[in-house]
C-alpha cells in the first residue's frame, strides 16, 4: 500500500513546496513595493497618519483655547459696557 501512496504523497508534497514558495514571493514582493513606495514618498511632502493624529489633537486644543478666550474677552467687554454707563 506504501507504493500506492507514494505518488501522492510526491504531488502532495510538490504543491506543498510550491504553495511555500508562492509565499515567500509574495513577501519578498511585498518588501520590495514597500520599499519603492516608501522611497517615492520620501520625495514628496507627506505626513503619516500619526503625526496628523498629534496635529489634528493640537488643533483641537488651539481651538478649545481661542474658545475660551472669546468667551472671556465677550465676558470682560460686557463688564466694560455695565461700567462705563
């Protein structure tokens, strides 16, 4: 029974071998994308996600400040008025 098995134990095992370099090619491609991608952008002015993500929280805070200045200027101006009448 051992012979019988034994052609396609063969195929078994060359697809098997196939399917692992298909693999491999597939991150070595994959690397290589990413490293052209990586250096065209290097050229370009670009941010990553994560440097947005710091700039957009900055932001949000800048406008939380001038918020809360507006408010307080609108505050002291109408305290101005109440005293110069």
């Amino acid at each position: 029974m051992t012979n019988n098995n034994q052609p396609l134990d063969d195929i078994a095992e060359k697809i098997a071998g196939g399917i692992r370099m298909i693999g491999g090619l597939k991150q070595g491609a994959e690397a290589q994308v990413r490293s052209i991608v990586e250096g065209a952008l290097s050229q370009f002015d670009v941010v990553t996600h994560e440097r947005m993500q710091v700039q957009e929280a900055m932001l949000n805070k800048a406008r939380q400040e001038l918020d809360a200045l507006n408010a307080r200027v609108a505050h002291l101006e109408a305290r101005l008025k109440n005293i110069a009448h």
